[in-house]
C-alpha cells in the first residue's frame, strides 16, 4: 500500500508578539525593525530577485536587536514589557507617519516603501499602499497603542524604549547624510523625552562620543494617540551602530551584543523605579 505524505505547512509570521513583563512595570521595549519576514503575497509585489531581496534585507533590517532586547529582559532586575515586530519593515513601516506628515516619502520610505536603500525600484510606480496599510500598519498601530495604555492604566506612566540598529556607513537614502555616526544614538522627542529620561540614558551607555544626540537620526516613536498630548507617555529612540555588537551587514554578532544589552537593562532598571 501506498503512502501519501502530507507537508505541514509552514505557519505565517506572527505580524507581531507583545511580550509580558512585570506588571508594575511601565517600561515597553519596542522592537519594530528586527525581522526578515515578508509574507509571500508581499513578496510577489517586490520587483528584487531573490539575492537583490537578500541583500536589501541585510541592510534595511535591525539584525538580532529582538535578541538584545530579549537579553537585555532577561538581565533587568524588573522586567520589562517587550513588543516586537514579526514582519519586515518591507512589508510596511509602522514607525513611519501614514500620510503626508512622513518626511521618509521623499525617498520612497514612507509607510510602504518603493525604493530601496540605493533608492532602486522596489515596487512598481503607482503602487497602491492602502491595501498594506488596512492589512499590517493599522492593526500593528492599534496594538501598540493598547499596550502603552495597559501601561498607563496599570503603573500611571509609560516609558516607550525603541530598539534599532544603524549600519556604520551612510545608505543613499539617508536624509540628510552627512551626520556623525556615534556607537550609540539617543533619539528624542521634545515633548515626550523629559530631562530626566535622557539622563538616565545618558549614564546607562556613556555620555558622548560614546553616545550621541539625535545623530544621525532623531525623534522617538509614541503612538499616535498620545503624541504631542499625553505627557505620561515618555519615550526614547536607542540606535545602536551595529559595528559594535555584528560583522556588518547582518551578523553574526560578537561580545558588543552582551555590553550593549546590559547597558539597556541598566536604563531599564533606572526608570522602572
């Protein structure tokens, strides 16, 4: 008798993972730039072979920031809540404004990118967005925003800790390029990043050079239901160059990795309190 062998099909991506911590807690690492997941009917919109797709990955993604910000968890004395990101920032950006506030759309990086890092085609001109705005941008923005008000409800306060990476060496689509590229880069926001914030950022990773201030990238991602108006919410871009924790582009990481989580456990603990 015969037999029919039945493939387990791979499950999809989870668009996104909010991982618990202490429920006392206020602090929410985010990751959103991590993964290298793009579903396939995504895929198929691209207009890269798959080695051009392999190598815009390697460049455009925060590689294993999930996994320092997963160790970094681990070593905090009060554990932080943690919300990654399951899809490529390819699929849709989410810390991209949605609309004609985004700056990056000049590039073609606004919420659905159609350029690549060297500004090439990556989808094809009049490509409609709305469709992976309705399918991955909106849900991911809702869900961010359920979980900084679980935080407010639970602690009275939310404190939003991006987590990115940067390569060593400007990308063209860089605006504007000709910046310093400090080891670390604290991104701010005037009205969500309070003095006192920034301190303690400033001890937990060195002051500068160690450490630099919006350089080369600047702001920090709050949802926008609390931008500009919930003054509860505070919030802090941390853009880690990645030459100090990988072998560029993508990997594979060295002991930089194990420094730099510990030192965002250090401002995890400092504002927990």
């Amino acid at each position: 008798m015969g037999y029919t062998h039945l493939m387990t099909p791979t499950p999809a991506p989870a668009p996104y993972r909010l991982l618990p911590g202490a429920e006392d807690s206020p602090v929410l690492l985010h990751v959103p730039h991590s993964s290298r997941a793009v579903p396939p009917e995504v895929r198929r919109e691209l207009l890269l072979d798959d080695a051009a797709l392999a190598a815009e990955l390697d460049l455009m993604t925060d590689a294993h920031t999930a996994e320092l910000a997963a160790l970094a968890t681990a070593l905090a004395p009060h554990t932080p809540w943690r919300f990654v990101n399951g899809l490529s920032r390819l699929v849709v950006d989410p810390e991209r404004f949605p609309d004609d506030r985004e700056e990056m759309t000049a590039v073609g990086m606004g919420a659905v990118y159609t350029r690549t890092a060297h500004r090439a085609p990556l989808r094809p001109d009049g490509f409609d967005p709305a469709p992976l705005l309705g399918r991955y941008f909106h849900p991911y923005a809702e869900a961010m925003t359920a979980a900084v008000q679980d935080r407010l409800d639970a602690t009275g306060r939310a404190v939003v800790l991006d987590v990115h990476s940067y390569p060593s060496r400007v990308l063209p689509y860089e605006l504007p390029p000709a910046t310093p590229r400090p080891p670390v880069c604290l991104g701010t926001d005037a009205f969500h990043t309070p003095p006192a914030l920034l301190a303690h950022a400033r001890a937990a990773f060195g002051e500068a050079p160690t450490s630099g201030l919006d350089t080369p990238f600047a702001g920090a991602y709050v949802p926008l239901r609390f931008h500009g108006t919930d003054a509860r919410v505070t919030a802090l871009m941390l853009e880690l160059r990645r030459d100090t924790y990988l072998t560029e582009p993508a990997g594979p990481t060295h002991a930089g990795l194990t420094t730099l989580a510990k030192s965002l456990a250090d401002l995890v603990d400092r504002v927990s309190g």
